[in-house]
C-alpha cells in the first residue's frame, strides 16, 4: 500500500523515469503557510552531487498542484510533483535479463510479472524517496517545538568518513552506514497501543526507505547484554526525566518526555561499478554483470534528511491523533 | 490503535487484571478446522513457570466465542477469549505512586490522566500477547507450506543461557537477550511496496511486543560494515536461490524467495526484586523501590513463540492480499 | 469488515446462536462513566416482546469485559458481550436446504462455501445490532450537546401503527415502514470531504443495519421534483440557520448547524408464517416453506433506536476527528 | 478522508480552479491496456456543454503521470490528471461574503475557518467527479463480465426530460432529477458483513457525488409500504435466480446474482440564475443575490455516468477482496 498515517496521510506515487513523481498530503490542517523554497534546504541534503552520492542531477524542483491558496494550506489533498528530466533508461535494459544482485530487479518482475516499470527502479527508486521530504517538510512545520536532528554516525565501520568513502571510490565499490536520528522536546503521550507503539509507526515508516536493514531504539541491540538494574532509567522529575536514557524516550510504546533517539543500519548500494556474478533468466547461467549507470557510493549519507522526514510524518499524524496540533493552525 | 492487518485483521483486546483478554481475528477464511487443543503447544511454549520466567500460571484456556462452527472457521470474527484467574492486584498499588523505572507505569498514567487499569500493567501486560499467539496458530494454519521457527540465541551477552539466568536469579536481577525467527518455503512476493514492505509490516507488529528495542533483517547491522561486493547476494538459479542470504530474504521489501530471517534485541525484564531508586510522583523526591509481585528474570524466553506468531499473521495477511491463500479452505 | 470507524471504531463479532454477540469500541475516550445500568433503557427499546416484534426475549444483559475500570472508560478496547441463552437452534435447519426468500440464507451458503453458522440467521440476525447499541450507549455519552431522536412514522403505508401492525399479524404476513431520525444542536463542520461526507458515513453504517432498502436526507426524493428556487435554503443567521432545511443540515456533505433529519425505508420482515413458494437446493425444484421460528412482524419497529445507536457513533467519530471530542473526559 | 476502497483504492485531489485536478488509483492489477483514449466516452459523457448543463467546456484530457508502462498498468499507483485551463475565478469572489443557498460556500468557509480555496466551489466542486470517471474507466475493464448502466428517469418530477429543462431555463431555474444504475452479470457473493454491505459500499461512494440527496435500493422506499408476501422474492434456480427482485439483487448486504439496480435522488443545483435572498455575512442582513458564473440546469443529467463510474469502483475492490480478479491480468 502506498498509503501511511491515519489523519496526516501520505500516498506515494511515481516512477523514477516515467513523467514525474510525488506525494499527496491528505489530513494536513489549514492555515500552514507553505512556498517551493521551504523545500529548497531538505531537497538540496538529500540531492546528489557530492563525493559518494550519485551524479545524476535533476533540477528536484517541487511544483505544488493542489491544496496550497494564497500561500496557504487548505485542508485539502496538498499534491507535491517532482517532474523527472534527467534520466538514461537504456541503462537499465540488461537487468531485465541479469538481475543485480540483492536489488528490487528480481522480486519486482516475479511479483508484477514483468509489468513493472524497471527504469531507474521504477518505483522502488531512492527517487520516490523526495515525496517523503516534502511531506516531511510540511510535517516539520507543524511539530512545535519538537526539534529533529539526525546525521551519520559510521560509514563502512569507520567514524572518519571521508576517507572511507575515497577507499570504496578506488575499488568501485559501495559501503554501508548507521545513521542516527534523534527527536527533542517531544511531550509525554504519543504512541497507540496496542499495535501503533511509537517504535511500531516509526519502524514501518523507515523500512519503506530502501536500503535499510536494521533499527534499534535507545540502547536497542546492547540491552540484550545489560541487566535490568543497569538498564533501568531512573524518573528523576515529575515532568518524566530520567537519569540515564537506554529508553530512547519511550516506554511502553508511548513517548516519555526525554530524548527520543533511534539508529538504523544502511547496506552498502547494491549497484556497484565493480564486475560481479548474477544470473542471466534467460540461459539460467551465471555470467559477468558490469553495472554502468550512476549511483552512490554510500546511500548512508543521504538517509540523515529522510530519517528526519519520516518522523516529522509520524509525529505529525500521532500529535493530531492526541490532538496537540489543531486542524486550523 | 488495537487492529492489525488488511485482510487478515486482529484485534486485541484486555487488561491483564480485568475480567479476561483476548483477540478477535477477523477476515480469516472460512472452512478451517479449530478446535482449543490447537493453541495448546504455543500457549505453553509462552506460558511462565519454568526458571527465567514468571512464577505466575493462569490456566491459559482458549475459549472461542464466535467464528466457529461445527468445528471449523466461518468466515466471520473468530474471538478468542482467555479468562484472567490468578492475579494479586494489590501488588501494584504502589507503583501509582513510584512508578517503575522503565515500565510503562508513568507515560500510561500521563496519557490517560491515571484512568488506565494499572493493575498488573493492564493493557500493557505482557499477558496481553496471548492473543497474539492465539491468531498466530490460526495463521500457522494457513500459511502453507511455511515453516516459522524461532529461538533464543543469545541471553545477557551469553550464548550460555542457563547459566546467564542462574547469574541473574542469584542477583536479584533480571537480563535481556537476543531472539531470531526464520521463514523457509516463503514463495517470492509477498511485501506491497511503497510502504508496507516486507520488513515495515513484521517490524510494526515485532515493535508492539512489550520489551523489543530493535531489529534487523538479515545481515542488520553488520551490513553497515561492509562493502557492496561483500553484501551482494549472487542470485544462482531461476527460482531465486542465491550463493549468500545477507538479504536475509528480501529484497526491495519483497520476499525474494529465499530463507528469511530477522533478529530481535529484547531488554531485560523492567520489573526487578533488587531494590532501585525512582521517584514519588506526590512528594515529588526520589525514593526506593522494592517490587514485588511476580515478574520474569528474562522475557527474551518467552518472546520465541510470540515471534513465530506475528510472522504467521503478517504472512497471512500478505499471502490473502495476493491470493495465494483462498477466502475458502 | 466488521470494522467502522477512523478514531472511534468499532468491531462487531458473534453469531446469533453462537456462545456470545458483541461489540468491542476502540479509540474511546478515556475518563468517561459507565456503568451496565447504562445501556438498559436502549436495550429495553431495542428488545421484541410488544406487538409487532418477536416473541424471542433474551435476557440481553450487558456484560463488560474489559476497557472499563473503577466506573469509567480506560482508553483502552471496552468489549460489551451479550450471551445468547434462549434459541431454538433446530428451527433453522430446513433453512439450509430451502432458503428463505428475500433471506441472507442463499447468499450466506453461498459466499461462506456453507461454512456459516446458519441458525438464527448466524451473523446476519438482527440480533447483531445489540452491538450497535451498546456502542451507541457510549458514543451518546460523548457528543454532547447533540441530541438525537428517532421514530416511526409509517408502516405499511400507514400513519396508523397499530392497525397496521393488527391487520398483518392477522394475515401471518409482515410489513415495512419508514423510520426518521433527528439530530439537534449538531454544529457546523462535521463530514470530511471528499469520500467521508456526513451522509457517506451515516448511509455506510445504516445500510449495515438488516432490512434497510432506501435513505434520504432532508428533502430527499422528493428534491428531485424541485426547482432550485424551491429548494434552496436562504442563510438567515450568520450562525448559518436557515429559512427552510431541504438540505437536511448538511450542505457540501458537511454539517450546516440546523437540525439533521434523515428517513430510512425499512422493507417487511422477509421471514413470515404465510406458507410461501421457495427453492428446494437439493432436488432444483420449487416447494412449499412455512417458517415457524420466531419473528418480527415489523422490524421497522425495533429499527429507531438502532438509527439513533449509528448516527451518535458517526458523531463521535467525526466530533473526535475534528477535535470538539477531547481523548480524556 | 479523500480515499475510498481497500484493496482497489483511489485518493482524490485537487481544486476546480487550481492548477490541475485528478485521482490516484492504488492497488489495480497489473497488466491492464490503458490508453488516454480509453477515457474519451465517459469523459464526454460527463462534460457539459448541453442544453441543462454548463456552458463551461474545459479540455478535461486525461494526462496519465505514472503507473502506466508500455501501454500497461504496471501495478504501482496510477496518477490520472487534468488540467484547469478556463476557469473564470473572479465570478467567485461575492460568495464570500454572500454565500450561496444551499452550497457548500458557508460550510467550507466555517470548516476550514476561510482557508479553503472558494474559486469555483475548489474541492467541492463537480469538477471533481472527473477522477471517479477516470478510476471508473479503469475499473470497468476489470470487473468482466460485469456490464453496468445507469440513465436519467425523471427530471422535476417528469419523465419528459426536454420540455422539463427547457421550462428551468426559461425560468432561470435549476431542477432536480432520478437517476437508476444497474449493474447485471454480477457473481453472487460480493458485499463483506457486517459494515461493508454492498449497498454501505456504494451508498458511502454515491454521497461523495455533489447533489445527491438520497439512495435506494431495489423496491427502496416503496419497500415500506409492501407486505412480505409481496415482496419476498421467490429463488427459482440454484443459479439463485428469482421471479421478482425487489431485493435489487442483494440479501444480506451479499450480491445475490440477479440484477442489482439502484436509484438516486439528485437535488436542484444550487446555483441558479434567478436572484435569490442570503445572507451577507458581514453586515449580518439578508441581501439579494445574483449568480452569474456557469452552472448547470440539471446535474441529474451528468449523475449516470459518475454512478457507473462509482458502481465499477465498488465492485472492483470487492470482487479482487473476493479474489474473483487477479492482481496480474
């Protein structure tokens, strides 16, 4: 489905080399003050360009088509478009007979029957992934005072960055990333038991975002070495603050009061210029895959503004649930 | 929110020291053999009393209020209702007060301005995934030819359970641990991208089990150590086989066909015998805290079962969503 | 689904001669007083025994399972169950091989494979929408100051009732009637463009209601007959009263702030004791069928407290969305 | 909430004079033929342009933006636009502080406290119908071998639809109509107990439609005033045939698979030439308004085309729920 939320709603559309790409914003209150350069900063921290990001350069140029008036939200379906104009689809031919290797090109055919549209990845593009900044923009409006900050903590296993990313340049190959995102100033109270914990809504939001493999919250995958007493966050104050913060500033599923934070674990892009063995479908042989194209070296360091996006969205949708944001702002 | 699923949809119900909990599942096929005896096996796979876990044994007994008909399914809410018997109420009187390091006892009061049930943690029990093993084993019923399978691989840091639990028994204390599930015989295609990938759907249910702080698909964290040559999953034949699995069986958010597996990290267990500080919410000062009652030493033994379930029940949802399991059976 | 509703949602589950019937609420306010003494008046109006209604008299006691504690609403799932202790089971069982006309017995059998529980009507019994009440008990308690009231004005084709009623019984046959249902102090804004207009959701829920055939807001059909300069209604009041109220109350599928009135045209009761032509599915040939049972011989009589039940639950839905409903009362 | 369906979905966006309007339509098999000239028929069929509707002729060409490759439905969501290219808007503006009679301007403007976007009635205008014609193309081709139709049966109380007309334009009038949809070669079986009945499905759809004041289904409203013995509908054939169906083809909110009609009532459109009083909301006194722009005679006149199109949604949602389509076609 490419649908998320209840009351602040996303749809996803679009395919990465067909006419444009998109998002609908369905349930944002009225009255948000909202123009094309408030999206400028996050599209420019997802854009490529940079050494170990893809050089393809679209123009990333958000045109709104609905629901803005007198530069205003309206209540209605605000429609963000992303026209796609940079694109070299007969790069993507011969996946269609070799499959890169731990890409959506297999399970895409298998599942639509060939019917889907394999350009750039279709729809399963790191380009889909602009929709989710813009609604992200949108939702970052209307957080307050919710403050949300996330950056690469570790690329390849490495903490100095650059040169890791130069040493996987060299070799034509790709490496992967931990991205932490951290949320301050979020109020005691969001989350929906029994199913939409905040770590429920949060976890299903980010592995839509391709090329994740993992996420823990808090002290996630060490406290399973801790012991309770250790692990335990002391309340210090009647407002919910804790003396230490292996939480994540959730408990029980509901945000309670202190510092959210939570860390994901990005692969290495499975597209690399580095000859690799894949299948060919149609002699069922093995052969020589060598991938042209353009990609990123390290798709971890694009995830930092998305990771922030996607829990802008859900604290959107779970701060009107709790009806802490209004429907008129 | 209480529901889970499109087609396949649950919904849980229930607060551990009321009058009972359980689950309705609705939108399950009709013509399925049931009968009580089936939930047996998983009813007391999770059930406490044996070392690590709770020394408190309700009697756990199905009992199926609708949805079943001459012994099989027909096609509408099955609800399946488990009785509570054996619950010391007063026990938890003191926690409105000093609420538990870690629990939910304060972000639960703050967000239904105390009118929750606190007795026993209410809806927030770990007793409350009964319903989740409950519309697992109808799910097992119907996910074939799936094989799930679950186990405990690492407690407190240790590989050595038994001896882990004895350490922490012996302190008063309680650990955490590591859990993993695996899925063989899953045919490619099942996830729906953009947003309920495969990933996003487990990740969202696996989150509403009280006590999990993270997770991670396949090669998880480690991915993020390694290089795209490293991570790439050669595929070797037709059907989707490939020479390595870091994939861990997905691929784009859909299954690839190959084995799945995922890891959980599971915190130990809040509620502890030893005695810790945290605050009086009247005085407003810090106190000591002596919990009583009865609690497990490691909920990570428990959490197999209730794995093996929520994979069951997204499976099921996804496989009626692409027809692969009939409205009749 | 056996689901309604996007905040204040309900399920509905049980068979009519099963253990149990009943409904569980999901996403109610929390704080709010309830006690089982609540729900005897509507239940009362709701129950056969007086002229024109069935002989079958179930105790119909409301029992709360859970969502309820110290007296009032938790937040959390209140499930209400009704058990089912007086039914003749062995009445249905020719149902199976000659269904009744006009009857769910075909359709059932054949959508469920004859899988369906069909004594007493199984799902589709009227007795289903106790957990309609019970749901509109609570929902009443909420939407204050809404006051909604509904009644028969017709069976028949007569504003006589009760001659009506007399000449049917008479006959061993059944009739129809027309029910209105009112709603005062209702204001302006509810009904969610595009999809969820105010009568989209009231029509969604009534058509749920067995027997229904036909709704009309305010001037309804006969608007049909009208010139716009009849039917428009002149804006008097900047509170948006009106001269007239062909519109029902609600202009552009949004409530307007004057009194919402709607009728509904509820058939004759399909189950009568006249002998009447009907299929034998096993020899393909026509024969005789006299139902004995028990039934009604208007249900259009039972119908007003139902219509009163569903359109307090959409209020409560569409009042918690746009947030005149708080989450703690 | 602008979606509607579960499985076949579809989100509506835009306003009548913004920049474009349009639908997405998620969840449709993949495989499916489409071209833009696919749309022609029934876009035109809904156009204005003769006597008794506007005079307003926008292109309204279909631009189809993603979901579509190679001439196909590739499984992803379809975004189906159209430009707004002649729109008047300043015809708009009085209506803010006059609102017209019966029109959504009051309610839109109180709802969305005047942040709506009020040119040319912006989201609730019938511009908006186009997306549920562009969905229902889509649909239509999918629910073989289902055929639908729907005509104009009255207009102002007359079956002389001509002079009826002619006399409303003369007298710078508006009236309203009935229009009847029916839909035959549907399967027995369509319809999910207990709240998505089939007639809770399209009546949910139908008043999403501007104008539409009332539903009824087979016999509907005269239902009321028949017998059993008249109106039950005697099954002739295990096919589930029957001599009469004034059940309109559906028992128990279930398809029964004979020929499922309905009719609607469609009010006077609002918006007449003739002056009319209303209020002026900013000095609170009641003024005399006149209403130039474009508008129609008699919507009933483009209603039999939207409920063809609405009817097709309805019924390809549940029959690929009832998995009678395929996701891959």
């Amino acid at each position: 489905m490419n649908t998320f939320g209840r009351i602040f709603r996303i749809h996803i559309y679009g395919e990465s080399h067909g006419k444009e790409i998109g998002v609908i914003i369905d349930g944002c209150p009225a009255g948000i003050p909202i123009s094309t350069d408030d999206f400028t900063e996050d599209i420019q921290r997802r854009k490529g360009g940079s050494k170990g990001t893809t050089p393809r350069i679209e123009e990333d140029k958000p045109i709104i088509k609905s629901g803005v008036f007198n530069g205003k939200t309206t209540g209605f379906p605000i429609l963000i478009a992303f026209e796609n104009t940079n694109s070299r689809s007969e790069d993507y031919n011969d996946f269609l007979v070799s499959p890169r290797p731990s890409h959506a090109d297999f399970t895409a055919k298998m599942k639509f029957a060939g019917y889907n549209d394999h350009r750039g990845g279709g729809h399963f593009s790191g380009r889909l992934t602009l929709g989710l900044i813009a609604a992200g923009v949108i939702a970052k409006k209307i957080i307050n005072p919710v403050k949300i900050n996330a950056t690469v903590i570790e690329v390849g296993g490495s903490k100095n960055i650059d040169s890791a990313i130069d040493n996987a340049l060299k070799n034509n190959d790709s490496i992967g990333g931990i991205v932490e995102c951290r949320a301050e100033k979020v109020m005691v109270g969001f989350g929906e038991p029994f199913f939409d914990t905040f770590e429920s809504l949060i976890s299903h939001i980010v592995f839509a975002i391709p090329g994740i493999k993992g996420i823990e919250f808090g002290s996630g995958f060490s406290s399973a070495q801790m012991t309770g007493s250790e692990h335990n966050d002391i309340i210090l104050e009647q407002s919910g603050k804790t003396k230490t913060n292996f939480s994540g500033g959730i408990n029980g599923g509901i945000t309670n009061g202190n510092k959210i934070y939570f860390k994901v674990a990005v692969k290495p892009t499975s597209s690399i210029s580095k000859p690799q063995q894949t299948l060919n479908m149609e002699t069922g042989k093995l052969g020589i895959l060598e991938i042209k194209g353009r990609h990123d070296t390290c798709i971890a360091l694009r995830v930092p503004v998305i990771l922030e996006a996607v829990t802008a969205i859900v604290l959107a949708d779970l701060m009107m649930l709790e009806q802490k944001i209004t429907r008129i702002i």
